[in-house]
C-alpha cells in the first residue's frame, strides 16, 4: 500500500477550513486503497520536526494551507527551508499541494501555485498538482452539510491521487469554481469593501482573538 504524508500548514491547526478540505482529499485517498495517512499539523512544534523526517520515508505528500497575504503562512515557509537537505535525492517523494484562499476568486492563489510546481522541480518531487480553491474562509460559518458537492469532488481529487499518482484536471477546475469575478461583481466587492462590510467579519475575528488592541502593532519598525 502506498503511503501518504498530509501536511497541514494553517496556524489555525485542527478547525482550520485547510483541514477540513485535507480530510476530504484523505477520504478519497483510502476509499481508493491508499494506506490510512500520516496527518501532521505544522504548527505544533513536535509535529513540524515529525513532518521533515517524514518527508524522507513518504510514497506521497500532500502540503495544504491557506492563502496569507498573496503567498504562505510563515510556519510552511520556514517547513520548506528545513526541506533543503532533500533537494536532489533520488527517491523523494511525489508532493501535491492545496492552496484555499479567503477571497473568493480562485486566481489570487495562482502565483503561490507556480512557485510551488516550481518548488516540487527543485526538491526533485514528482508534481501532482495543485488543488485551488477560493471563498475557503465560508468553511468556517457554515456547517458542513452545505459544501456537500465540494467534499464530493475533493474525495475524487484523493481517489485520483491514490490511482494516478496525480490530480484530476477536470476535478481540480471543478473545485477551484471562480476564477475571476465578472465586472458586476467586482463593483459589488469594491462596494462591500468601501462600506467596510468585509471589515465587519475581520474585525470579529480579531475581537473574538483577543488581538483587537494590538491591531496596529508594528513590532519590527
Ligand atoms: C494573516 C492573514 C492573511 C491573509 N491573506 C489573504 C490573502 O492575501 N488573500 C486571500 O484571499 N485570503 C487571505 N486570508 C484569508 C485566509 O486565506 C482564509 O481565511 C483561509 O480560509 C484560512 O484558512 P485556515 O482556516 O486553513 O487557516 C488571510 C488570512 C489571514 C489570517
């Protein structure tokens, strides 16, 4: 049975919506005869170490986070460097990757898309693709009987991992859904925006964080 590693790289660990559509993609994984995976979360510390000697015993890995600021959280920048002594070897494993992002058009995660099939060339990794999917942050406020379709074609996403050794293009489109707002809705966003009603959620979650007085701190000026 083949093995797969599954990374999680959201610092919200466990809740995170990344998780979430990872435990879709595992699903189909086993359904179509993969071996039950590995599952590490890279913000715990013992897990992170875990994960870079993993990397080195895996048939497959499969790296998942969410958009932060157009690229990575820092917690898979700094698992990526610690991936230099593998650049090269011969029997590295195949990586695939899932990017969600909270807006909701799929071509914000794009660039972080070619940097990563570029990444995977220079580890020396076979590329399975990357899953792109955009609005990941409604994960959170809805409950999980409404994304019913998107768990669906995300089981199909594991299952043509486990059989082709890469990901479906026609699921992987299917997931990704917008790719660019059309002209209305883009005035409807920037409206929303300038009404400060995409705000009102933010704000709720730095209130609910307890990180609303220090919103403005600057620690490294
Ligand atoms: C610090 C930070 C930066 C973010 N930057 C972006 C961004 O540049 N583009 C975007 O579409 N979403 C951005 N988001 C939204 C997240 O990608 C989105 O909420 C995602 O679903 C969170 O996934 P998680 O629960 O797996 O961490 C950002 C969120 C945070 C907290």
């Amino acid at each position: 049975m083949s093995s797969l590693l599954l990374l999680n790289g959201s610092p919200r660990g466990e809740r995170s919506n990344s998780m979430k559509m990872l435990s879709r993609v595992a699903e189909g994984w086993v359904q179509a005869g993969g071996a039950e995976p590995e599952v590490l979360h890279l913000t715990k510390k013992a897990d992170s170490l875990r994960a870079i000697e993993a990397f080195g015993t895996a048939d497959t890995v499969m790296l998942g986070m969410p958009l932060y600021t157009d690229s990575m959280p820092a917690l898979v920048k700094t698992y990526i460097e610690a991936l230099a002594p593998y650049v090269g070897r011969d029997d590295n494993p195949r990586i695939g990757f899932l990017v969600q992002s909270g807006f909701s058009e799929a071509l914000h995660s794009r660039p972080l898309e070619r940097y990563l099939t570029k990444l995977a060339a220079r580890l020396g990794c076979e590329y399975a693709g990357t899953i792109v999917r955009g609005g990941g942050e409604a994960l959170q406020a809805m409950p999980d009987e409404a994304s019913k379709r998107l768990w669906e074609r995300l089981r199909g996403l594991g299952e043509s991992l486990a059989r082709e050794g890469r990901f479906d293009v026609e699921l992987l489109t299917q997931v990704a859904g917008l790719e660019r707002l059309s002209p209305w809705g883009a005035r409807w966003m920037s409206l929303a925006s300038n009404l400060r009603l995409i705000d009102f959620y933010w704000n709720g979650q730095l209130k609910k964080n307890g990180a609303w007085d220090t919103r403005f701190a600057a620690p490294y000026v």
